[in-house]
C-alpha cells in the first residue's frame, strides 16, 4: 500500500473516533492532509473540558520506528508546555499522552492495543504565510506582526530555547491582533537539562528555505550559532513580508550550499567553527543581500532606509556583524511604526525642506552672479 493511501487511512481512523480519552469530540483533519507535517497529523476537535475548539497534534503512526523524529515529537511537547502561559508562544491545551486503539487482525483474529501519541494546543485560524500573500497585508501590518514575531523569539531565546526552524508556517494567527509561536520539533534546551538528539548533527536544520547559511556546514554543536540562526530567519521572513520572494534564492543557489557543505563534511570537525568564523566574511562579499526596494515599490519612502537597515542587519550572511540585540529591534520597529503612523507629516516636512533647499541653492547661485 502506498504511504499517502497509510496517512489517508490513519486520518480517517481518527476522524471516525467519536470521543478521543473522553474528552475530545467532533474531530476532523485541519486541511485535506491533516498539516503539511512529514511526521505528524493535525486535526480540530472540540475540547469538552475547556469548551473550546483546539487543534490535536498526532504522531503519524507510519513513521513508526524514526527514532529522532519521535523524540523530536516528544521534545516538541516537553517545550510547549515548559512555555505554557507565556506570551506570543502557541498554548499548550493538553500534554502529550496516548490514544489506545483496538486493533483487530484480520487474518488472525487476534486483538492488540495501537497507542497514538498526541497533544492538544490552541487552535489557529491561520499562519503567516497565509498572511503575507493575501489582501490583508500592508506595511502597517507587515510592522505590527513582525513585533510579535521578534517577541516570540525574544521569549524562548530568554529561557535559554532555540527555535532552529523559524519560518512564516511556524507563527500561528490566534486572531487578527495575536501571533503566536509554534511547531518545536527542531527546537534545542540549551540549559544543560536535555542533550541533544544528534551527537553530530549533519545537513540542515528546519527549513532550508529560510536556515542561516553557516548552518549547512555541520559545525559541531554550538549554541550561540542557533541564537544568532533565529535572527537571520527573521530577516529573511521581514524580507518576504515585503516582497512577496523567498530571500534564499538570491543569495546562493544549490551548488554553491552543496560544495560548502561537502567542503565541511571533509574537514576535521574541531577545525570547522574557526574555518567557518575566517571564511564567512568573504562569501558576504561575494554574495551580498538584495534590497527590499529592488522588487517592489511597496515599502513607503518614509521607512524605506530604515527598513533596508533592520533587514540587512538581521539577515547578514557574516553571523558576527548579524544584529542580535532584541532592543535594537525594537527601537527600530518603534520608529518605523511612528515615522509611518505620521506619512502625511512626514511627506510635508519632506516637500518643505526640499523647497528651503531649493530656495538656499537659488540664493547661493544669485551671491555667486553679483
């Protein structure tokens, strides 16, 4: 049997289920696949103990027997609820527990239990992404959500958590006002209390869309690496939340990650972070970052410098001038936000001090003629 036709039957069995541990009712698949998720499925469902609608997060039972993706599915939950009651961070409604399911042979007769592990969270009516390419979105907005966003990380990096997979699918729209952080399966505890999953962990972490380039050259562990990933995800999402493009494309193309990791995967894994730390400035040179203004004339003048500055210091490719100062953030954000609330202002101020320029200039000319 095909693995879509095991997922699709999986869904249904669950679907089907009337009640889920007494508690759960009414579920169905969130979209036709049940998430985009290669490891899980997800599903509405009515939480008879809280009254509300949630989302039900499932362990895909074909991939049984994926070591690190259980495990990451566990630490996903232990970190959800860890962050349970903070701000900007998905909530966690029920912890990781089991659904026994009866399982009859048909061959045999015989009766075995199926456990599917799985844990409850607020439900979303959207994500990000959806945002970005819809109607909704406006530079006022772009602004407002991007906040919430960098809040979100500001949190789990204060409690010592890297995310390692920020992209627009992860923050979810609990409504049009509240943005939220989610999906922790490729999040790291850097407090000492949980070691890592991979001894040495090879390719790409989370979406290679929108990983920190360094992050392809297997650099043996080390956390303030992850940190400083986090911020150059967040520049390449302000990027796209501007443009509508993928920032990834324009800086290196498929060949050019490939050689670099094979270059890496070949060296001595000591020599790999001083390597990396001598070479990165160069590949910044060669390879520098498009601006927001070269694809559209979206981003109000007003901004348009301070923008450019935010996003280029987010999403440097040399991570050691990368901007990893939360306060710098948001003092710019502030800024942007006010110069932009007040456009109109703005625009006359602008249209007045060209006039008095052109006005010095004309008298200058007219001394000069005397």
């Amino acid at each position: 049997m095909a693995k879509e036709d095991d997922r699709e039957n999986y869904i249904k069995i669950i679907e089907a289920q009337n009640s889920i541990n007494g508690r759960f009712t009414n579920i169905r698949r969130i979209d036709p696949k049940a998430g985009n998720g290669a490891f899980s499925l997800v599903f509405k469902a009515f939480d008879e103990g809280t009254k509300q609608e949630v989302a039900l997060k499932f362990y895909d039972p074909c991939k049984r027997g994926v070591s690190y993706r259980e495990r990451c599915f566990e630490r996903e939950a232990i970190i959800l609820d860890r962050l349970n009651g903070k701000k900007d961070i998905l909530q966690m409604i029920h912890p990781l527990t089991q659904f026994p399911r009866e399982v009859i042979d048909a061959s045999t007769g015989i009766h075995t239990i199926e456990k599917l592990a799985f844990f409850a969270t607020e439900l979303a009516n959207s994500n990000m992404l959806q945002y970005i390419y819809s109607e909704e979105a406006t530079p006022a907005r772009n602004l407002e959500y991007f906040r919430a966003m960098v809040r979100g990380v500001q949190r789990i990096h204060n409690r010592k958590i890297c995310h390692r997979d920020i992209k627009p699918e992860n923050f979810f729209r609990i409504s049009k006002k509240v943005i939220h952080l989610g999906d922790f399966g490729t999040a790291r505890i850097l407090d000492g209390s949980m070691a890592a999953l991979y001894d040495d962990y090879s390719g790409w972490r989370g979406d290679r869309r929108y990983t920190a380039p360094e992050q392809c050259v297997s650099v043996v562990d080390d956390p303030p690496l992850f940190y400083i990933g986090d911020m150059y995800s967040l520049g390449a999402m302000l990027f796209e939340m501007f443009t509508r493009q993928l920032l990834f494309p324009f800086i290196f193309d498929d060949m050019f990650h490939q050689s670099l990791a094979e270059h890496f995967d070949l060296m001595p894994k000591e020599r790999r972070a001083t390597m990396l730390r001598d070479l990165v400035p160069d590949i910044a040179k060669e390879k520098p970052l498009p601006d927001i203004s070269d694809f559209n004339d979206s981003v109000p003048n007003c901004i348009r410098i301070r923008l450019e500055r935010l996003y280029h210091g987010l999403a440097a490719i040399d991570y050691n001038k990368r901007t990893k100062d939360f306060g710098e953030i948001f003092q710019a954000l502030n800024v942007c936000e006010i110069i932009l609330a007040k456009e109109k202002y703005y625009i006359e101020i602008e249209r007045l001090r060209k006039i008095w320029l052109e006005n010095k200039k004309k008298k200058a000319e007219r001394s000069l003629s005397r």
